[in-house]
C-alpha cells in the first residue's frame, strides 16, 4: 500500500510502497478516509535529532489525525461495527497506569518506557491507505463525514481541552478570552469559545486573512504592531482577559500574552515552539497564572465529536489525493495553506 513515511532525521517524507499491516490483539483495521498534516509532523522530521527528548525513531508512517472505515478486527475486539466511521484517538500510552486508566494516554506515566509517543509519531500512522488503532482509542462517527473530521484528533482536541481546563476563568458576564495563533488549531479554538462560552474573544494573526476567517466564527481581531496588547487591552475596557490561548508559543508571543492579562486569569500555552516566559511578582497579575496542556483525553475526543455532529464546529480542509500527499506537507512547511491539509487516501 502507499504511505507518507519519515525515513530519517532532517529529511523530507518520502511516498513509498509498505506492506499492508494486520491488527493484533485488541486492535482494529481501518481504511483510511482522511489523515490530516500537522506542524507536529514538520517538527518530527525536520527539527528532531537521535536522542533528542520527544525525537521519535524512525522510519515510520506519519499521520496523527486520522478518521476512517473499519475493515478487521483484531481477537477479542467485538464493540466496533465493521464498516462503521470512526476518529482515531492518537496518544497510545502503556494501557496501566492512571492517567491511561482514566482515558489521559498523553500524560501517560510510563511515557519514557514506551517505543512510542502516538500513531504518527513513533508508530505507524495514518498517511496511509489503511492504519491499525487500539479498539478503544476509536470514537464512533455515525453519518458524519470523515474526512472532514479527521483534523479533530489534533486540532480540535487540542484546542478543546485547553479551553475546557480554562472555562472556570470564563464563567460569567463581561469575561474575554484571546486567541493568538489562528492556524489550524486558532480557528477551531474560536469556534470552541464561541460555542462553550459567553465571553468576548478577541484573536490575533500576522495574516490578514486569518483575522478574516477568525471574525466570520465572531472573534473582534487585532492586527500586530508595537501597541498589540494596549489594542487588546482597550477591548476588555483595561482589565484584561481572564483567559488567553497561545497556538504559536515562542517568546514574543508569550510575552503578548502576557502583557494582556487580568487579575485571576489563565495562560496557556500551547504551541510548542519553545518560548520562554519571566515572570516577577511586581509585573503579573495577581493570581494569574501560565501553565501549558499538550493534546487531550479520549473522553474529551468523545466531546468534540459531539460538538462537530451538532455544528458547532467545522475545520477549514484542503484535501489532496495520496498522489499529492508530500505537496500538502510543501504547502505546509511554507506556510502556503489556508485551511487543514487533509490527504484522501480513499474516496468513500
């Protein structure tokens, strides 16, 4: 079968022939209908060194957000209907601990003992025609389309279990939330906000049409320039926002962040571009803090897919037949997509 493999580090994917793979004990075979290009797949080949912590050893076949059709079932799997659509929870985590008993494979605590981090990263992934999953990573899809579901594995459960960890900060009138980064992950955050709350969100990007898009889902945007944060400031009436996302997460943008907060508030930092942040006790907010998340649980997966079959969020996909798979990840490195590359392996 066809598949987008990371070969080696600091090298380009390449499209190669593999052998098609076979679901073990308690796993699944799904034919792939959508897996999505994340800027995480970007950083696995390109910015990773052998031994690096997070490096992830190849060669194996990218693709962490994946939906598809079952096809086999592997022994003792017997809740999951042959034929039937489903989203692929990514994190796989040792399957015993507490965190992977309550759902949180991404924090999983025997995570250094562990051959990998995910599908797609560390284990074969989904940029592929078929995949294999664990049976209980699966999320149940119905009549929704999987394609345009695929991205939710990543850039709709991020984004949800950040807000969601921070809807406390959001509960009440007059409360305003920012969102700096409307890639992938930023578009989706704002439609999350707008659903789950009634706060003002207010999004910030270097691309015009970001800030475009981010304004149809209801965000009040503000373009960068030396007075970002005073502009962002003026929009909460001087306070500041009671909870902040940032999707990109270098220095700069963290500082902004920073710069905006009110009293009691929440910073997240999700992009994982390496930033740092010094704080002082006479320059931040009074019991405001900055913490970080990294993906989410399966319970909150369960959660976006409910809010994706009741149309309250939609990713933005730019879909490319597995022919043109490698050209996603092109447009993808230079910034050239305007949505969520998702590759096809398979019409229907």
């Amino acid at each position: 079968m066809r598949a987008v493999v990371f070969d080696n580090y600091g090298t380009f994917p390449s499209l190669a022939e593999v052998p098609r793979p076979r679901p073990g004990p308690g796993e699944v075979l799904l034919r792939v209908a959508g897996a999505g290009a994340c800027h995480s797949d970007v950083s696995v080949y390109r910015h990773f060194e052998e031994g690096q912590p997070g490096a992830q050893k190849p060669p194996f076949v990218l693709g962490h957000e994946n939906a598809g059709w079952v096809e086999e079932l592997g022994q003792g799997v017997t809740h999951v209907d042959v034929g039937g659509a489903y989203l692929v929870y990514g994190p796989v985590g040792c399957g015993h601990c507490r965190k992977c008993a309550r759902g949180q494979d991404t924090y999983c605590e025997n995570v250094a003992t562990m051959p990998y981090l995910a599908v797609g990263l560390g284990r074969n992934g989904g940029m592929a025609d078929y995949m294999v999953a664990p049976a209980h990573h699966l999320v149940p899809l119905g009549d929704a389309d999987p394609v345009l579901a695929a991205p939710l594995a990543d850039a709709g459960l991020t984004p949800y279990h950040a807000v969601k960890q921070a809807l406390p900060h959001l509960a009440g009138g007059g409360r305003h939330a920012l969102v700096i980064g409307l890639g992938g992950l930023g578009q989706i955050a704002v439609q999350i906000l707008t659903a789950l709350t009634g706060a003002t969100v207010i999004a910030t990007d270097t691309k015009p049409d970001a800030r475009a898009r981010a304004e149809r889902h209801g965000a009040r945007t503000v373009a960068p320039g030396e007075h970002q944060a005073e502009e962002i400031r003026e929009l909460t009436g001087g306070r500041g926002v009671d909870a902040a996302f940032d999707f990109v997460g270098v220095t700069p943008t963290i500082s902004t962040a920073a710069a905006t907060m009110a009293q009691g508030s929440r910073l997240t930092v999700v992009g994982i571009a390496g930033g740092t942040h010094e704080w002082s006790f006479f320059t931040s907010p009074y019991e405001s803090y900055v913490t970080s998340t990294y993906w989410g649980t399966v319970e909150d997966l369960w959660e976006v897919v409910d809010m994706f079959r009741a149309g309250q969020i939609a990713p933005e996909v730019e879909r490319y037949g597995m022919d043109d798979a490698l050209e996603a990840y092109r447009k993808l490195e230079a910034g050239e997509l305007s949505g969520r590359a998702v590759v096809v392996p398979n019409d229907s």
